[in-house]
C-alpha cells in the first residue's frame, strides 16, 4: 500500500506526470490533486505549494510557474481552494472544493 506524503509541486509542464489513475469512464478524465493551495482556504487568498516536511511541519513555497484554465481559479461559491490539474485542453489548471474524492499526483524519493 502506497501512502502519499508529498503532493506533487508543478514547476514546469507536468502532462507527462499524469497517471492512469485520472482516467475515468469512458475515457472522461478526472481532475488530480496537487500540493496547491489558497493560502487562507477560506478567503480568495493567493495560491501556494503547501508542502510537508519529513518532521510533520507544512511550509509554503511561493507558486511560481501557473497554468490555470481561463477563468481560474474562480473560487466558486466561495469554497474552491485546492488546485488540481484540470479536466480542460493542456492539462490546465483549476482551483476545487478540497473535499472532493479525486486521485493525487505525488512526489518520491526513489
Ligand atoms: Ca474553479
């Protein structure tokens, strides 16, 4: 059993990093999580990478390189603060509700 520890932090072009498990039926593709996140998840506050260090502590590294959907991040109704590569053209990006069930793209030391 794999346990996701690091969410992955998109610094460049990341549709090669897509996993099957985005796949969805039919072929419709779900969004995939990321270490994307607003700051303040209940102000439209700016994104950031928010990333776990090996003793438990969260930092925040500035979001650098975007690739947002037009349009986004929409903050829409007022809930959407975690950042998942979208289900649009080019693999951009989209801010969602973070409860939503999707899969996670992670980073690991091999
Ligand atoms: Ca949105």
């Amino acid at each position: 059993m794999w346990y996701c520890v690091d969410l992955i932090v998109c610094t460049g072009q990341t549709s090669t990093l897509i996993s099957s498990c985005s796949a969805g039926a039919a072929g419709k593709r779900k969004p995939v999580w990321t270490a994307g996140r607003r700051i303040d998840p209940n102000t439209e506050s700016t994104f950031v990478w928010k990333v776990s260090l090996s003793n438990g502590t969260v930092i925040q590294q500035p979001m650098v390189y975007t690739h947002w959907s037009p349009g986004q991040p929409s903050f829409g109704d007022g809930v959407q603060s975690c950042m998942a590569i979208g289900t649009g053209s080019g693999y951009a990006w989209d801010d969602i509700r973070c409860t939503q069930n999707f899969c996670s793209l992670c980073e690991i030391d091999l």
